[in-house]
C-alpha cells in the first residue's frame, strides 16, 4: 500500500509560524446550533467505530474564511480598527445559504466541504478589504488565494488505510450526503495550539444585518399590461 492510501501519523505538528504559547487571529463561519448538534449526532455512530480519529464536537465545528495574523504582531488600535471596518461592510450584507457535503477524506481530516457561493466571496472580499483599509496586501494571509472552504467532521490521530474510511463513509449512506445552513453573521476567534490540539476563544462578531430580498414567483395570473392580477377564487369557477 503506497503512502498516499493512508492517513497521516497525526494531524498535530507545528505549522509555520506557530511556536507555543503563540496565538493566531482568523475570521471563522459557525454553523447554526441545530446544524451543528445534527452533524455530531448523524456521523458518530461511523466516526467511532473507525480507528484513527478523534470527531470534533458541535462546539468547535468552524469554517475559516480569512486569516488576519499572529496576536503578537496586532496592535489593540489595529484589531479595533480591523473588527469596526468588517462590521461596517458586513452589516450591509443579507444572511444567506450555505451547503455543505457530501464528505471526503483527506490525509488529516474528514470534513464536508463548502459550496463557495458569491454569498460567501462577498463575505470574504469585504474582510479582506477591512484589512487593506488597516494594513498593506503583503501582510494579510492568504492575499489573492482562492477561498476552498470546509468544516471539519474529525482528525487524525494515527495511520489509517484511507479506503477503509471511505467504504465506511458509503456503506453508512454518506455518499450523497448534503446540508444547507443560513449565515447570519462571522465571528474573529484568536487559535491557540495547546497539548496537541488547537483551541480558540471569541473575539468578536460581525453580524449580516442587511434584510434578505423577497423571493417573488411569477404568477401564471401576472399580466404583461396590468401586472400582478387578482388569482381566481373557487366560487369564480362555479359560477
């Protein structure tokens, strides 16, 4: 079996920049509560019976969206500036629906895998031009990279034969498997990588405050003329 048919040892080691006791400020997506305890729920019965993984529970399911960079590096004036000018260009944004699925395996995770709509484009170039109103492009993370967005389901913790996850992922009807949820806001979380694991703790929300356009149906009563007519009752039939 060749290395790429297996998982990684552990999705644990030291990425770039990352010392201990650093933190990392990043722009995160939540699914809502119900989504959240939904997801933990219908896929703990295949997660747990496969060796090798640890599930991440309802309360640190995240999706990152953009990052802004180490907290040692951020100034107090810079982070206040940086959370008022998303809130400014995020509250003229509407909530919207975001799908997630069907599963995949990688070689540190398996996660679902988020739909880029140009909801959420929208969402990150407004982020990203919060952060160039503070700070030049050759400082913000990721600058021009395409967003590839996912929620992780569970990591690695030793080596596992890749295909014994995916067959388990089918045979429990996971192959097709979809979820919309609706965004309404985006939260700033500081990371911290602490005993093997990363953590984090909010910081601040910027809320989609914008109300959604309305959902208007042509009727088949709409007149080119006249407009939207009058649907017939039951009792204009009948007589």
């Amino acid at each position: 079996m060749i290395a790429s048919e297996m998982t990684v040892a552990s999705r644990w080691w030291w990425r770039p920049g990352w010392t201990p006791g650093r933190s990392f400020y990043n722009w995160q997506i939540m699914p809502t509560q119900p989504v959240a305890d939904k997801l933990v729920e219908i896929f703990a019965p295949t997660l747990s019976r496969l060796p090798g993984l640890e599930q991440v529970d309802a309360a640190r399911l995240r999706i990152g969206v953009q990052g802004i960079g180490f907290a040692d590096g951020v100034k107090g004036v810079h982070l206040a500036a940086l959370v008022a000018g998303a809130r400014d260009q995020l509250a003229e944004l509407a909530p919207f629906q975001l799908a997630f699925g069907p599963p995949e395996v990688t070689a540190e995770t398996i996660r679902l895998p988020v739909t880029v709509s140009e909801e959420l484009l929208r969402v990150r170039a407004d982020l990203t031009d919060a952060l160039t109103d503070v700070w030049i492009r050759e400082r913000i993370p990721d600058f021009g990279e395409p967003l590839r967005p996912y929620l992780a389901l569970a990591h690695v913790t030793h080596p596992s034969p890749v295909h014994e996850i995916r067959t388990a992922l089918a045979e429990d009807g996971f192959a097709d498997f979809a979820l919309d949820d609706t965004v309404s806001a985006v939260s700033m979380v500081e990371m911290q990588c602490e005993d093997g694991r990363y953590d984090w703790s909010d910081i601040s929300t910027a809320e989609l405050l914008r109300e959604p356009d309305p959902v208007v149906e042509r009727s088949v009563f709409d007149d080119p003329l006249f407009g939207p007519l009058r649907q017939p009752t039951v009792a204009a039939f009948k007589s």
